[in-house]
C-alpha cells in the first residue's frame, strides 16, 4: 500500500528572503531541527541552535557549512542552562524574530513499565524545558515575532507513549495560552505536529537499527499517504507558521500525512 510519492521540488528558495532575521532552534543538531535550522540560513537568516551532543553540535556545523549557524551547547532540561541560552542569545543575535522549541524525546514504556525517573525524564526535556526556555527567552523576541512548538500528532493513540503524549499535550496547551499573554505584544505563538517523520532516531531514544526499519515500515501502513514524512516537510511547515502565517496564532498544525485526520489509510 505505500506509494512513494516524490518529495523533489525544483528550487524556489530566494537566498536573501530572510537576511537580517534571527532566528533560535532549540534541538536544531539533527532531523528537523537541523531541516528548519538549513531552510532558515538557506533564506540568509542567521541561527543559534542547540543540543546537548558536543559531537552532534560539530557534525552538524559542518553538514550545515555556513557562518550563519552558531552551534551552543544546552540542555533544555537544565534551567541554569536555559538562562545562559538567553544570554547568549543576547550577545551572539542581539534579539530573536523567529524561536523554534523542537527539542524532544519519546520513549516507549508500558504502563507498567513507566517509573519516577522515565516519566520525570520525558517531562523535562518536552513539557519543562519547552515552557521555561520559552520564559527565558520571550523577552528578547521581538515585535511581530512568532514561536513555534513541536508537539506529536496525538489525535491516534500510541499504545507505550503515555508519557510522552502526555508531556506534548502540555507543550500543546502552552502554544494556545502563549499565544494569548503574548498578543499583546504582537508575537504569535504555534505548533507543528508531526506524524512519522524519518529522522535518524524517528524521535525515540535509543532505538536500534533494526526498530527503526519496524518503526518505519509501521509508520508506512499507518499513514493514509503511505510514507514517512521528510524533515524538510516538516521544516516547510515550521518556516510557514513562523514566517508567512501573519494572520494564525494558538494553532497546532499536523503534518503527518493525514494519520491523525481520521481519513482513513
Ligand atoms: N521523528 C518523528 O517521527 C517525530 C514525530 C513526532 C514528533 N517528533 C518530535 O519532533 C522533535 C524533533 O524530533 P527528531 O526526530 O527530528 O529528532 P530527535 O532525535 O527527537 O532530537 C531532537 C533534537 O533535540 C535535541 N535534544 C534532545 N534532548 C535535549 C535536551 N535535553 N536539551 C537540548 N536539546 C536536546 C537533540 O540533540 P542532543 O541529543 O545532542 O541533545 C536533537 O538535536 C522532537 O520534539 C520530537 O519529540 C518527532
């Protein structure tokens, strides 16, 4: 049943689209982070992005190869860490137009199986560290600025991440009532939600090789259009809700291939 549609567009990007604008990625070293973190520099904006992985952080400035991208290694789940991220945001960028809150993790536990520890795990680095790296750095985000979320396209259930979609629902929620503390001052604030999207770690630590090929081939029958979505689909989507979308604010927007519409596979 899975149809390969091609995903090759020719290239309409315009190199000076976003010169002058700045942007934050927060879990930018790989997958989509790294995806919006490339469109963003490709429109000559210039990028802070993070990750905890000094290796991870190398490679990815290499793969992204220009001077616009700044690695700087944080932890989201650290609040001294997210303080120094504001700061050096502050000196490196001087203020924010565009903040992309991307980093996650899922993993996959029983009811049984979940303890203190895992479900403390999966809300700092989702709900916890989304909320307050939004808090440190909204003051430097500027008039007419946006954010924007990664949550999960949560509308089907996923037997073994009740934690995680637990902890999504919460960054969720914080995109519908951060948008409305920010409207007053003209910063929108949304979500994109992603289905199966093939990423190195399909978004779930520690899987190996072998799970990932099940977790895709799943992902293939489970999503009406028949495949994984590619991290530059997602990073469209991303770049819309922060960019073009002046008139949209509190949404979550699912890109996912029709999984969670209720359309049928
Ligand atoms: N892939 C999917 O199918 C899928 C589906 C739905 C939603 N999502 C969500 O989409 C987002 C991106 O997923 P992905 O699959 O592209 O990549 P990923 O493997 O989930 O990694 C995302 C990024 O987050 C960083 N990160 C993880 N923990 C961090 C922490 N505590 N502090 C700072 N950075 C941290 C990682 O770098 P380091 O490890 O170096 O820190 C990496 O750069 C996540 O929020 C994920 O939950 C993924």
């Amino acid at each position: 049943m899975a149809t390969n549609h091609s995903t090759q567009q020719p290239s309409t990007i315009n190199p000076k689209a976003l010169e002058g604008k700045k942007a934050v990625v927060t879990g930018g070293t790989i997958g989509m982070g790294q995806a919006v973190v490339r469109a963003l520099t490709d429109r000559g904006a210039e990028v802070v992005y993070t990750g905890r992985n000094e290796h991870r952080l190398t490679e990815a400035q290499a793969a992204l190869g220009t001077q616009l991208a700044h690695p700087v290694r944080s932890d989201a789940t650290d609040m001294a860490a997210i303080a120094a991220l504001r700061d050096q945001v502050a000196d490196i960028l001087g203020g924010i137009d565009y903040l992309f809150v991307n980093q996650g993790i899922a993993e996959f536990q029983t009811l049984e199986e979940v303890t203190e520890d895992s479900w403390d795990r999966i809300f700092e680095v989702n709900a916890k560290g989304s909320f307050f790296t939004v808090q440190r750095l909204a003051p430097l985000v500027s008039e007419g600025g946006s954010i924007v979320f990664t949550t999960v396209s949560n509308d089907q259930i996923f037997p073994g991440l009740s934690a995680y979609s637990g902890a999504k629902e919460a960054v969720a929620a914080f995109a519908k009532v951060l948008a409305a503390e920010l409207l007053p001052r003209n910063i929108r604030v949304n979500a994109i939600a992603p289905g199966f999207i093939l990423t190195p770690t399909m978004g779930v630590a520690d899987l190996t090789d072998e799970q990932r090929s099940e977790f895709v081939e799943q992902g293939n029958a489970a999503t009406p259009m028949g495949r994984g979505g590619t991290v530059e689909e997602v990073a469209a989507a991303a770049l819309y809700l922060a960019v073009e979308a002046t008139f949209t604010t509190g949404l979550e927007l699912p890109v996912d291939g029709g999984f969670g519409q209720g359309i049928g596979g």
